[in-house]
C-alpha cells in the first residue's frame, strides 16, 4: 500500500500488507520544502524492527540532481558530495566521511575528492584520486591496419591498457603490456582478439602470451576459445583450453536440455509446464550408466507459491518445510542415511536474518547495525 499525505502528490509511505495486517517494512518518505539546495532534501526511514529504523537523506540542487547524500547512524552520519560542472556531469564527488564540523571530542574529518576531467567530446579524459594519482584515458581512431576506435588506460601505476571497439561498438581487441610494453597498434605484444557472427555473438577468444611459463617453454603461444550457436543463437558448443569442448542441446522451450563435457558424461534434464527444473541425471556415454535421478518439488505448502520445496536424489534429500507470509523460509531439513537435519531462520522486518536455529539446537543471532 502506497500513502501520499502530501499537496504535491508524492508517497509519503510504502508498507506491505495481507488483509489488513502490515507484513514486511514500512518505508515513510517526507520532503523538505525550501528553495535552495539546503532545505530541498528527501528523507526515507525503513522500518529493521519494532523500534529501529534505517535513515537516508538527500539533498538536491534547482535541476533535480544530488549534491549531498547522508545515510544517518548513531556512530557519527554518513555524507557524500557531489558537483556537477556546466554540462550537467557529475565532475566531483567525496569519498564517504563522517562529520563535516569539528566538536571538542570529534575532530573534523578532511573530505577526500575524486575529480573526473573531461574531453571536448564529453569522454572522461582524467580521473584524479584523491592521493593526486590519476587514471588517464586517451581517444583515438586505429591505423596501421587495425578497425575501430582505440581507447588507452594508463593507471596509477603507469600500466597501460589499450582496447579496440569496431563500428558497431564491439570489443575486437585489447592489448596488455609485457616487460617490453604495449606494442604498437599494427604489432600488439600481447593482445586478445575477439570475432563475433552477423548476429552478434561472440565466436571466437584468441589470447597471445609471451612468456616461457605461460606458454610451457615456448617463447611465445596463442589460446583459442571458440563458441558455436544455433538458428536461435543459443550456444551449442564451447571449446576451451581448459575444458575441453562441451555441447549443449535445448527443447523447445529454449531449456537447456543436455551438456556433455570433453569426457563424453551427458548432464540431461526436464522441465514442468513451468519450465523449472524437474530432474536432472548423468550419463556416461561410452559404459552407458546412469546416476539416479535428482528430483526437484515446488510449490505444495503455505506462502510458498513459485519456491522450491524440495530437492531428493539416492544420496541426500533437502528440504524447506515452512515458509512466512513475505515467502521467506523459516525452517529446513535435510535428511542424510535416515537421519534429519534441522534448521530455523528468523528474519526482521526488513528481511534481514537476524537468527538462525541449527541442527545442535545452537541459535546464532545477527546483530544488525
């Protein structure tokens, strides 16, 4: 339920309700009245229990835009600025901070400002950190044989990064430095290429390396990863250096119907009407034999429409046995070699955990700030 006990029509409170009884948070919103960026503020308070509640406030500028944000604690506010230059981009902005004036016992915290320096372009040319280091990016259109335009990152460290994008705003390429550096455009010393089809996806990963180590004694080798799909660009075979090649076919619904690894072990499953998972089972291909199934329930008790109920197989079963009116479980049992497992779960108003009952009949609590 939505409130808006205000002239201008803006929600004063959000609660969830069942009947007639409120479950769940509330939230109540007030608004400051003034004009300027001083009185001009939005404050939300979200109920974590009976008597505790989460604050937040904003303030806002004569075009709509955040110039301070505070989220309120008992142990000292927490404020972050932000400045916006003539284009209405958000140029500088603190890192978080406590207070903003000094008291006899709380001295006054020095606010730390990142800066982002733009082209004439409106591209972030500099990002100054506030230890004065900067992060530069550089623009430019590719040559020497390469298509696309070309962005360079030179971090705080002085490593450099250079990535490619072609005309349809695709990563086709980026170049890492080695000991020797980046390389030039036309002949990158350690660059990733990237191919995609006409349908954008992504067919092929080449990854050069130039070290000993990486490449098993040689001086230099490349790492392909290619991707195959199907008439509905789902994928239908990835080939990995490190995996091998898996396959994966689909049923009509576009569910993923089997995977089978470099090893030939089919991992096959089915669906409800629903498309969720009903069972799922593995098969090695060249002996033939078959794990039991595993065995997935929904839906059949209280407040737990849409949730899973229950996983079984030969070995183990879990299940979630109670469920509260916000559909969140509030008990578990799993049952391993005839023996049951239980568990509890408490939550706050916020749905927050807040304690959880074990199997021992040990109760862990989480003491929320």
């Amino acid at each position: 339920m939505i409130e808006y006990v205000d002239p201008l029509l803006r929600p004063t409170r959000t609660a969830a309700y069942s009947g007639s009884t409120q479950v769940g948070a509330a939230t109540e919103i007030s608004y400051g009245t003034g004009t300027s960026s001083t009185t001009r503020w939005v404050q939300t308070r979200t109920q974590i229990d009976a008597t505790n509640w989460k604050e937040a406030k904003s303030w806002y500028d004569g075009l709509g835009r955040a110039v301070k944000s505070q989220t309120i604690d008992p142990a000292g506010d927490v404020m972050v600025d932000t400045q916006y230059d003539n284009m209405g981009r958000a140029f500088k902005v603190t890192n978080p901070y406590r207070r903003e004036t000094a008291s006899p016992y709380n001295p006054a915290e020095t606010v730390h400002w990142t800066e982002t320096v733009f082209d004439a372009a409106g591209r972030p040319w500099k990002t100054i950190t506030p230890d004065t280091a900067y992060v530069a990016t550089t623009y430019s259109l590719s040559t020497s044989g390469a298509i696309g335009s070309v962005v360079t990152v030179t971090d705080q460290a002085g490593k450099v990064r250079r990535s490619i994008t072609n005309a349809l705003g695709h990563l086709i390429r980026v170049d890492e430095p080695t000991s020797s550096g980046l390389g030039s455009i036309s002949s990158p010393n350690q660059p990733t290429a990237y191919s995609y089809d006409l349908l954008n996806n992504l067919l092929a990963v080449d990854q050069t390396g130039d070290s000993t180590e990486e490449c098993g004694g040689a001086s230099s080798c490349t790492q392909a990863r290619t991707f195959q799909y199907d008439e509905l660009s789902r994928l239908k075979q990835a080939t990995n250096p490190e995996s091998g090649t898996i396959a994966y076919t689909y049923d009509a619904n576009s569910n993923l119907l089997t995977k089978t690894d470099a090893r030939s072990i089919a991992t096959t499953y089915s669906y409800d009407a629903l498309n969720r998972v009903n069972t799922r089972f593995y098969t090695d291909e060249p002996s033939g034999s078959e794990t039991p199934d595993v065995t997935y329930y929904y839906d059949n008790l209280t407040n737990a429409k849409g949730k899973l109920l229950k996983v079984t197989s030969s070995v183990s079963t879990t299940e979630y046995t109670s469920f509260d009116i916000l559909g969140r479980v509030t008990a578990s049992k799993q049952t391993t070699d005839g023996q049951d497992y239980v568990n509890g779960y408490v939550y706050n108003l916020s749905g927050a955990l807040i304690a959880q009952t074990y199997p021992s009949g040990r109760v862990v609590k989480n003491i929320l700030d």
